[in-house]
C-alpha cells in the first residue's frame, strides 16, 4: 500500500473522466439505513439529483428509525469487497465515496481497493458516532486514521466532530478553525478537509473547505432549528458526484453546500423523530398558485414540518 492518497490526482481541477457514454459514475460504500435518512439511499438519490450516477456498495444494516440508531449489523470483509471489485472492474469509476462501513476490518478492505486505484480521488466522512459502544467507536477511529485517512483526497465532517477526533487534546482558548482542523488532518495524509456546522454570530453557521495552508472557499447559511438527521451523508454524496462530473474542488465544495441547504429548506418529518432532507426537492411542483390544490392533495395538512423558504442552514 502506498504511503498516502496525496501524491495522486487530486481535484483542485476538474478530473479529466474516461471518455464514455452515459452519467460519470462514483463507488459508494455505505450501510443501509432504512429510515431513508442516510446511508445508501441517500447516496443514490443525492448523487443522481446532482447529475452522477452511484455505484452503492452495502456495508452493513442499521437498526433504526428517524428518532435513533439502535444497532448495526456489518458485513464481513469478503462480501464488501466482492461487491466493490464485481462493478469496479465492469464500471469505469470517477470518484469513490466512503461513508459509514462498519468495521476495521472493512475499513483495511477499502484502503486496500483505493489504494489499487491510484488516482481516483476519495471523498471520506466521519459521521457522528455517538450511539454506537466505546470500544467499537475506538477501534473504528483508530483505524480509519491508519489506513484510510492516508488514502483520502477530501475529508469532510462536522466541526465538532471533527475536533473532539483529531484534536483531542487541544488546549487553546478559542475553538480550532478549519485550517487548524485541516493541518491536524494533512498530518495523516489527507489533503484537504471540509469542515461543516461552525456557529457564527447571529444564528449564521460557517462551512469551510481548506488546506493547512488556507481557507479555499467557504460558504454561510442560516440555522435551521429543526433537527436533521442524513445532512452529512447528504453533503458528502453532493460532493463525490459533483467532483466526478468534472467540477474542481472549490466549486464542487460550493455547489454541494447550496444543494444540501436546499435540501435541508424543503426537509421533512416521515416519522415521530428528526427532519429528513429532500434531496429531491426540484422535483417538487411549483407552489406559486397552487398552495390551495397542494393543500388538497396532500394526506396531512402537517406533512412538511419545517416551513418551505423561510429559514436557511
């Protein structure tokens, strides 16, 4: 394996795709989820809404329903794998998108495969894994900082999930910033970090693409109150899929963050718990005219919990 993904392609410019009929494609590893909220759902309605095509690869189930994640049951190494190489080898692959996979053990099989793809880029997300036990959290980070991290293009996660991983014993009187978070990860060999959900003045919250070097772009959007659930997921896919059409980073960066605030405006409750985002919200009708037939036509007057348009993430 080699020492870290840095020394490949990295999209700071468009990536030059294999000329081929049909939607850039983008390998996704990621758990079911079936709530709908995250996971490969997400990743297949995300990806084809910003125009890429995914190539999801089942790493696992979770038990869970839109209040909380309650369990998750993996699977082994081999069947990963065998599913990965099975399309990899049929399908040429732009990106590969990783998200929530499991185990160490499935997390050395995925080194292994972007390692044998040198040169596609390899977006990473850290989710929130606060629902899952101690030791499994620990044996899980620790390997992802071993083994994947070193093969990452663009790491992407929440502020403060990112901090509490990568700076843990940071003793400072303000809080770390995404360049500080970013030299924390290109340290390990990731080359740039995408930090999300860093609060602003005013109920604003900051989202920043950068290198231990810089701030590359960054964009800000209004608090929603609302909780959600699937937003880093839903950045995440934007993400890989804008990428593998041909964008450069900073753009893709942009354009993925105006999608999921979208996504988040138009997001709505299926269940008793957390607000999912609509990642399909362009396929809506127009409502201008046509609240009173929309109205009528819905079964529940308080399907949309959230309000269309009038608050931004």
């Amino acid at each position: 394996m080699t020492d870290h993904k840095s020394d490949a392609t990295l999209p700071t410019e468009p990536i030059e795709a294999e000329e081929a009929p049909g939607l850039a494609c983008v390998l996704s590893f990621n758990a079911n989820d079936p709530s709908g909220a995250g996971g490969l759902t997400c990743d297949a309605t995300a990806m084809a809404s910003v125009g890429a095509h995914c190539l999801p690869v089942c790493t696992g189930a979770y038990v869970r329903d839109t209040t909380s994640i309650t369990d998750f049951y993996p699977l082994d190494a081999e069947a990963v794998n065998d599913q990965a190489r099975a399309v990899a080898e049929d399908v040429p692959v732009q990106v590969i998108k990783v998200g929530f996979v499991g185990t160490p053990e499935n997390l050395a099989m995925v080194a292994e495969l972007t390692d044998d793809y040198d040169g596609v880029p390899v977006v990473a997300y850290m989710p929130n894994l606060s629902w899952w036990e101690e030791e499994k959290i620990d044996a899980y980070l620790d390997a992802f900082r071993e083994l994947l991290l070193p093969q990452t293009s663009v790491l992407v996660g929440h502020h403060s999930t990112l901090r509490r991983w990568l700076l843990p014993e940071w003793s400072g009187e303000r809080n770390p910033g995404p360049r500080d978070i970013a030299k924390a990860a290109s340290q390990l060999g990731v080359p740039f970090t995408l930090v999300t959900g860093m609060p602003l003045p005013e109920q604003f919250i900051d989202n920043a693409l950068a290198s231990p070097e810089s701030v590359l772009s960054h964009e800000k959007f209004e608090r929603i109150e609302a909780v959600f659930v699937g937003a880093g997921d839903t950045l995440t896919a934007a993400l890989a899929a804008l990428l593998a059409t041909g964008m450069d980073l900073p753009e893709s960066s942009n354009e993925a963050l105006h999608y999921l605030d979208r996504c988040l405006d138009e997001g709505f409750r299926p269940g008793m718990g957390q607000v999912i985002p609509d990642r399909l919200f362009w396929a809506l009708p127009d409502a201008e005219g046509e609240e009173d037939d929309e109205a009528e036509s819905h079964t529940g007057a308080d399907y949309f919990e959230v309000p269309f348009n009038e608050t931004k993430h």
